[in-house]
C-alpha cells in the first residue's frame, strides 16, 4: 500500500495567510497541520509516501521532510499545476503508485482517537473503502445515503437537501483501479476531477465499502480560521494533560521501529533546543 498526501490547494479561506504559504504549513498547536496526515499514514505503517503540491510549496515541504530517511521512509513529490480535483493525485500518483493499492488524504484533515478501522481498511485493499462521518451541517459536505440495512446507496456532493448527516471525510483507501478510473472519468462542471465521482465507479460495481466512524474518534476539517483555532486549542489541551505529542513524526518513526536508537539519536542532534526537542530527549530517556 502506497500512501498520498494531496497539499495543495488555494487556501482561499485562510487569507492573508494564505498568500504567503500553503495552508498545510500553519500551526496546529506546536507543529505544521502536515504533521498529522503524515502521521496517520506512518501509524498505518505506510512507508512509501507522496505529496502533492504546488511549484511554491513543494521545496517547503523537502526543507521539512527531506526524502523521509529521517524517519525510516520515503517521501517524493510531485507537481498539481492547477487544482483539477482530488482525483487527479491517482494519475499524477500513476508511476509511484505502480500495481499497488493507493490510501489519499487531504493535507487539511486531521484525525484522532482509535483508528484501528482505518488499519483493517487498509488490509483489505479490495475494493475502496471510504468513511462516513455524522455532522450537522451536511450541506458542505460529500455525503453518503444508506438503505435500511446500512449499506451505502449513494453519494452525493454539497446537496440542497442531504439524505443523511454521513459525510465523507478526506481519507480514501483503493486498490490499483483507481488510476484507471481517474483517468476515464470527466471533469465536473466547475472543471475538476472529482472523487466522489471515483467512489460512484466503486459504488456502481458493488465494490465500494463505507465504514461509519463511530463516537471517540475526532476528525478536523481544517480549512478555515475558527477551525484551525479549535484544532490547535483542542490538541493543546490533549498534550497539556498527557505530557505526550500527537502526531510526532519522529517518536511515531522510533515507536514504529522504523528507526534504531542510533538513528533517533542523530535526527535528534540535528534538532536546535526547543521545546520539541525536550520532548524527544524524554521520550529516548524513558526507553
């Protein structure tokens, strides 16, 4: 299973920030909101991983991740010219993604609690797998309506009227046909490649599973202001009461056994005295 991080994007919503750099590089609490994405991706135990972005961003993110050796992965990055749909990172993905299967999440989205059903969605690469996640304000989202058994019968994008609260979240988990069908849908009308128009293809040959992600999981949909405050107020609290980082890039790498206690030791010299650092020298300390 290959992994792929789409970070792209305008980031309208975020001006004048977004002027300056990509959304995906703001603070959520005490690192960039690209940190959590990527961590659930090395939690998944993904090693071969690819970002998406934008001519600006992207020698940003290499300053951040080099190839990912740091880490004990590998990291490579590609070009979205203009922003042509979520589905277009499986052909622009095609090469790297070769004949495995492909797990996508948005750079923006940020999830936490026990994601063990994403670990068994990822097991199975049959098929796509997506999620279905309740909000109260489904308007502004893809959502997905279920007959009375619970099985998926639609999807439909940003509806007038929503035929459930289900949306689906910036996560998707597919096996190798998703490069194909990427290539042979067509543009929506405002000119994008979109996924729900993937996860139709799935859906109509009965090939498409929706998990609904129950209570105690949190996922954080970080596309405007008060959203990327509620992330970073909610992730403070968190870290302020257990003494432990989320999305650690390098903790997660060592837990993982990714990288020995020679290699941590060393990415750990590189890093300059910083709070962060403390912490990763308690971490190494406590093994």
């Amino acid at each position: 299973m290959k992994g792929i991080i789409l970070a792209g994007g305008a980031g309208s919503r975020l001006y004048p920030v977004s002027k300056v750099y990509s959304k995906q590089l703001t603070l959520i609490y005490d690192k960039p909101l690209i940190y959590y994405p990527l961590s659930i991706l090395m939690l998944s135990n993904i090693r071969e991983i690819l970002i998406i972005s934008n001519e600006e961003t992207i020698p940003l993110y290499q300053k951040l991740f080099d190839d990912g050796s740091d880490y004990g992965i590998r990291i490579e990055y590609a070009l979205q010219t203009a922003p042509n749909g979520i589905a277009e990172s499986f052909i622009i993905g095609e090469d790297f993604i070769g004949k495995d299967g492909a797990t996508l999440i948005l750079g923006d989205n940020i999830f936490y609690g026990n994601l063990d059903f994403i670990y068994k969605a990822m097991e199975k690469n049959d098929g796509a797998t997506i999620f279905g996640y309740r909000v109260n304000d489904p308007e502004r989202y893809g959502i997905v309506e279920f007959d009375e058994k619970g099985k998926a019968i639609s999807i439909e994008e940003k509806p007038a009227k929503p035929r459930s609260n289900f949306a689906v979240p910036g996560l998707y988990v597919y096996d190798n046909d998703v490069v194909n069908i990427s290539k042979n849908i067509k543009p929506s009308p405002r000119g994008e490649l979109e996924i729900t128009d993937v996860n139709n293809v799935y859906l109509n040959k009965g090939k498409l599973n929706v998990e609904k992600i129950g209570r105690g999981v949190a996922w954080l949909d970080t596309g405007t202001p008060e959203s990327l405050l509620q992330a970073s107020n909610f992730f403070g609290v968190i870290e302020d009461r257990q003494g432990l980082k989320v999305a650690c890039i390098e903790e997660i790498a060592f837990n993982k056994g990714f990288i020995d206690q020679s290699k941590f030791e060393n990415v750990l010299s590189k890093i300059p005295k910083s709070l962060y650092k403390s912490y990763l020298e308690k971490i190494l300390k406590e093994r």
